[in-house]
C-alpha cells in the first residue's frame, strides 16, 4: 500500500477561469518521502489537481469526509465515504 499526504486545492492559487470555491477541497498526494517534510511544497495530486501539502493531515482520515476529493478517494481505494444523516 502506497502512503498518502493530504493536499489541499487553494482558491488564491486558481487561475481566472475557476471558480472562487470547490466542493472537495482535500486531496490524496503520493509521499515519496515523510508528509512531514511534504508540508507546505505544492504537489500534484492523485487526481491531477494542483495542492499545497498539509502535512498534519492524514488521508485515511481525510479522504473518508465530505470534502474529500471522490477521484482521489477511488484512486487510493479509501472507502465508507460519509453522508448526511436523514
């Protein structure tokens, strides 16, 4: 199993033609090395979204949540998504 970092999509970071705000902001991110040392260095995600690294999130964690991104959760196999509760 690959290990993961938690990348986060930037709105500041976003060319003109995206819009102000995304619904799954989080992103998984392929740690070649310790996601501590990841932290804060703008990577590609699993996906192909542009991400700054967070290197105090855990994409187990991350990717399960509603603003997970869904390709990068299907991508990693992170699975049991939450939904709301009815």
């Amino acid at each position: 199993m690959s290990a993961y970092a938690v990348g986060f999509a930037r709105p500041d970071r976003w060319s003109g033609s995206q819009p102000n705000q995304q619904t799954y902001p989080w992103h998984a991110v392929e740690a070649h090395r310790s996601p501590a040392e990841l932290d804060g260095e703008v990577e590609l995600a699993v996906c192909g979204a542009i991400v700054q690294v967070w290197g105090t999130q855990k994409w187990e964690r991350v990717g399960i949540g509603r603003t997970g991104c869904p390709e990068c959760a299907r991508i990693t196999a992170v699975d049991q998504r939450l939904t709301r509760a009815s």
